[in-house]
C-alpha cells in the first residue's frame, strides 16, 4: 500500500512535468497512452486505498447500525408479544373474575330463596302452633266459662232451694248438690 502511495506520488508529478513540457494540453485520444495509464493507475490506488481504508470503518458502522435496528425490532416486537400476553392474561382474569361474580350472584339469589322459603316455612309453622295454642286457650277459656255457669247456677239453685226449703245446708250437702246440678247440665248441654 505504501509503495503504491510512494508510486502514485512520484508519478503524477512526472505526468505533470510532461504535459508541461509539450505545451499541449494532455489527452488520452492524443496518441499518448501513459497519461492514460497514470489516471487508471491512480483510479485504481485511490479505489484500494478507500477500501482499506474508507469502506471498512463505513462499512462496519452501517452494519453495527443495521444490528442495532435488527435489535430494537427485536425488543420491540418481544415488547409487544410480552404486551399481548399481558392483555390476554388479563383478560382471563377478568373473564374469571366475572364468573365468579356471576356465580356469587346466582348463589346469592339461591340462599335468598332459601331464606324466603325456610322463613315462609317458619311462619307457616308459627301460626299453626299459636293457632293450636289459640284453640287450646279458647277451649279451656270455654270450659271454665262453663264450670263457672255450672257453679253459679248450682248455687243459684241451692239459694233458691234454701230458701224454698228455709234450712241451711251444709258445705257438704252443697257440693253433693251442686255436683249432682252440674251432671245434669252436663247431659243437657
């Protein structure tokens, strides 16, 4: 390489030299091939020397720069795969989550209408027992009512004997009569 720079540079000035010396212009249709020789054989020394040289830097910079892009569109394109995941695991959640809110919803609506039934139950159950107790207090009410009649009348009755018959009775002779008085009533009734 050195030696074609050192050739090239004592060349030219020769070619230079040359063309002065003849006064003419120097032309590669002329009939003289060296200035022809010595422009291809500079084309060709500057052509190695920018490709040893030029291209290589350039040529590593637009490669390192083409890795670079290849890179971040790499990046970018896991970036936006890993996004995408992202969202469809998020998604799956959200389609979960509203499944399980939808089934809280149904089993809320299933106790609700366990709830309305056992407490329908319960009060069903309720009012049949104080019913029964109702019955129960009216018929003793009731028969009391009646033993009370019964007394009063057996001893209504036994007043009126007594004073239809002007003695006092006894507390014993009383309540024979008014048993007796009552088991009459009783058939009756």
């Amino acid at each position: 390489m050195k030696k074609a720079l050192t050739l090239l540079l004592t060349v030219t000035p020769t070619m230079t030299a040359l063309a002065k010396n003849t006064g003419a212009a120097p032309s590669p249709f002329a009939g003289n091939i060296l200035p022809a020789i010595v422009a291809v054989g500079v084309f060709v020394v500057v052509m190695i020397v920018l490709k040893l040289k030029a291209w290589g830097p350039i040529l590593e910079g637009l490669q390192a720069r083409e890795g670079k892009i290849k890179g971040d569109l790499e990046a970018a394109q896991a970036a936006a795969q890993a996004a995408e995941a992202r969202l469809k695991e998020y998604e799956a959640k959200l389609a979960a989550a509203a499944g399980e809110v939808h089934a809280m919803i149904e089993q809320g609506k299933v106790d609700t209408e366990h709830l309305v039934t056992r407490m329908k139950s319960e009060a069903a159950t309720e009012i049949t027992n104080l019913r029964a107790r109702s019955e129960k207090d009216i018929a003793a009410a009731r028969e009391q009512a009646i033993a009370d009649v019964y007394a009063q009348a057996g001893e209504l009755a036994v007043a009126v004997a007594g004073k239809i018959l002007k003695r006092d009775m006894s507390g014993s002779d009383q309540a024979g009569l008014v048993s007796a008085s009552l088991a009459e009533l009783g058939k009756i009734s």
